[in-house]
C-alpha cells in the first residue's frame, strides 16, 4: 500500500510524529554537542534533517490533494512512496532518540552539571552568595535568599548593599545584632544565630553565613557563669572580710565555754571536799588557781596528749567514778570534740543528777565516731533544758556536721554523733 492510499487521518497521526521526531532531534543537539562522542552527532542531525525532510514533502502533497492544486514531481514521487518507508524512518528515529533521551537523563543524574551545583548549594544549611564588584548576583542559594528577607526585608538583588547592611546598617525590628564589623552575627526571631562573613577571589566577592547557635548557646551559658562567679567572689570578698571577726567571736565563745566547765569542775571538787572527811584541800586549791589563772590570761583551751588523764583526773577530784567503754577516736578534731564532751557530762552527772558513775562509751561505725555518756543518777522529771554548756556543745557537735542527743529514758545519757571526714575547723 502506497502513501497515497492511507487514510488521512493515519496519514495525519504518521506526520504529526515525523514532526515531534524533528523537534526532539533539533532540542537535543546542543546538549549532545556538548558531550563526547563522534557518532551520535551527526547521526541527531540526520534525524533531523530526514524527518523534516518527509514533513515537508509528505505534507506538500496531502496539503495539494486536499485544496485540489497540481502537485509537483517531489509531491507526486512522495505520494508514491510505499507506507513502509515513513512508519520505519518513523521508528527507527524515535527509537535511536528515546535511546538518547535515557542515556541523557542518566548522564544528567551521575555526572556534575550546573544544575547538580546549583541544586547541592540550595540543600546547604549555609547560606552562599557569589557577586561582582559591583554586587551583582552571579549565584546564591535558597538560605541566602531566606537570610536576607528574614535580617533586611526585602529580597537578595544587590550583595554589596547587603554586605554593607549586615556590617553597621539599619535591620527588621525583630532581629538582636549581636556583633558588627567584618563577621557581623544576628540573632532571628527563631532563636537561631547566624554570622557573615566576605571574601574576595579573582574579582568574585564571596559572601557566607554560618549557622553559630549552639556556639553562640556556649558562649551565652559562659558569660553567665562568669556572672555568677564575679557575684560568688564579691561574696567571698564581703566573707573575708568578716573572717577575723568571727574568728574572735569563736574564741570568746570557746573561752566562756571553757571557763565555764572549769567553774563547774572546781564547785563540784569544793562541794565534795566538803562533804567528804578528806582533810587536805590541795587538788581544791590547784583547780581554783587554774580557774583564775584562766580569768586572768584569757587563754583558749588546747586539750593535749593528756587530755583523757586530766578527764580522769577532774573525775576523781570529784568522786566520781568514771567508767570509760572504747578507745578515743583516730581524728584529732573528734578526740578534742568527744574530750569536751566528756567534761560537760561529768559537771552535769554530779551537779543535776547527783551520780556516782559516768559511763563514757566510744563506738565506731563505718563513717562515724560516736559517743554516749550515761550516769547512773537521778532522771530528770521535766524535759532537760539546754543551758550554756550543753548548747555550746551542741553547736560544735552540729559545725562539725554531727548530731547531739539527750535521752532521758530509760536513763539519761547524751550521744554526739561525728562524720570520720570532717569538713570544720574546730
């Protein structure tokens, strides 16, 4: 079957595919003559050229039949042509370029183009601007745009007036400029903190923006460390001032506390000398020397190597049996405390409580020292109120991060309570 013969509407449908087959030959030979590659070039321009050649001299003819003018010998050898000859140059052209077209978009997905670049650079976080001298946008990404509409405004046309915008210009009421100069940095409302920065190569004036806002969060927690610090050390300025005032104030304190067990001591020896039959007042007279001698040189008590001999001592002076549970603490600080502690429980044994024995009990425990005094007297019948000895050595018990209690039942007895590791400087 001759050309001629098809119908028009087939005949139709063959050129309309002839044409678009053109069209894609002539779109594809400026990509494809970028590339390498000898033959498929001029293999595109044949397909162009043979498919416009059969639009033009199919189409004549039918166009000369169908307005009934006189076809000329090209027409009229188209119009001769057996139908095979268009629908197989049809074919192989469409095929030979969708063959193209799928190696083309391969090629495009691979390899690096300007489309590639362009579109990484919109996916960075960064924001990139590239410029002339003169400002001129040559390239910049989506964050650039962003950046700029967000700190000035309006839209990214000149880098140069922008630069000198972000350097000391005017900003959008709700963006915090945080620094000025050649790395100038904003504050958005996002919170998030971004700073610039320009440099210039061969004529093209790059322009950046960085993301700082975990850095800018450091900085940000660092000044107000230093905040807090500078007010901790005005603090511990004021502090130091006051240290040798409450130092003085300690060492009355200690020194009233001392004199007042040494009074204690010295009644309780008079009180049983005169009680007792014992004819010679002369351990009485050497503790009311030692009293006033204290009064008179206002001297702070230092319990020596023999501080549990004078305890012992103070006992017997007072005819009490002292009856001593445990070894004395490895921590000098306790021992002194515990020593304290131990005169204090002996002045109250025999003055409140009329006792003939004070049973000084030491207990160790994993990180405490402990110990309990206990005598053997009258129990108190209304709850024990604190006076100036026993708060004294409640105090020194709580500085030192301890504990004192007062039990009154089954017997009375008093418990100080000692963290091995002591922080205080008693």
């Amino acid at each position: 079957m001759i050309w001629s013969e098809l119908h028009p509407y087939l005949r139709g449908l063959i050129l309309t595919g002839l044409f678009v087959t053109m069209c894609m030959a002539l779109c594809m030979i400026p990509n494809r003559f970028r590339r390498r590659g000898i033959l498929t070039k001029p293999l595109l321009i044949v397909c162009g050229i043979v498919s416009f050649a059969f639009v033009v001299m199919l189409g004549a003819g039918m166009k000369a039949s169908y307005y009934g003018n006189n076809q000329g010998a090209v027409s009229l050898w188209a119009e001769r042509l057996h139908m095979v000859v268009p629908v197989a140059a049809l074919l192989i052209m469409n095929g030979y370029l969708v063959a193209l077209l799928i190696a083309e978009i391969r090629y495009r997905k691979n390899a690096i183009t300007p489309d590639s670049i362009k579109e990484s650079l919109d996916h960075l976080n960064t924001g990139l601007c590239f410029s002339d001298e003169n400002g001129m946008v040559m390239l910049a990404n989506h964050r650039m745009y962003d950046l700029c509409q967000q700190i000035v405004g309006r839209d990214l046309q000149n880098a140069a007036l922008f630069w000198d915008i972000l350097r000391n210009g005017t900003v959008c009421a709700d963006v915090e400029r945080l620094t000025e100069g050649e790395e100038p940095s904003f504050r958005l409302p996002d919170q998030s903190v971004w700073s610039f920065s320009r440099s210039i190569s061969d004529g093209i004036i790059q322009l950046m923006a960085a993301n700082i806002t975990k850095l800018q969060s450091l900085v940000d927690d660092l000044v107000q460390t230093n905040t807090d610090l500078a007010a901790q050390h005005l603090r511990l300025q004021e502090y130091s001032k006051n240290v040798d005032h409450l130092a003085r104030l300690q060492e009355r304190l200690d020194t009233k506390a001392r004199i007042h067990s040494q009074f204690g001591q010295a009644l309780l020896a008079t009180r049983h000398f005169l009680l007792s039959e014992d004819e010679t007042a002369e351990p009485v007279m050497e503790m009311w020397e030692q009293t006033t001698n204290s009064l008179r040189k206002v001297t702070v008590f230092h319990p020596g190597g023999d501080s549990l001999q004078t305890l012992k001592n103070a006992a017997q002076v007072a005819g009490l049996q002292l009856d001593i549970h445990g070894s004395l603490p490895r921590h000098p600080q306790n021992r002194t405390l515990f020593l304290y502690a131990a005169m204090e429980a002996l002045t109250n044994a025999v003055r409140h409580a009329d006792a003939q024995c004070l049973r000084f009990e030491l207990l160790e425990k994993e990180d405490m020292d402990i110990a309990r005094f206990a005598n053997d007297g009258k129990i108190p019948a209304t709850p024990v109120t604190e006076g100036g000895g026993l708060s004294a050595l409640r105090r020194k018990t709580e500085l030192a991060g301890g504990t004192m209690t007062i039990e009154t039942r089954p017997a009375f007895a008093l418990v100080l309570s000692v963290p091995k590791e002591r922080r205080d400087g008693f």
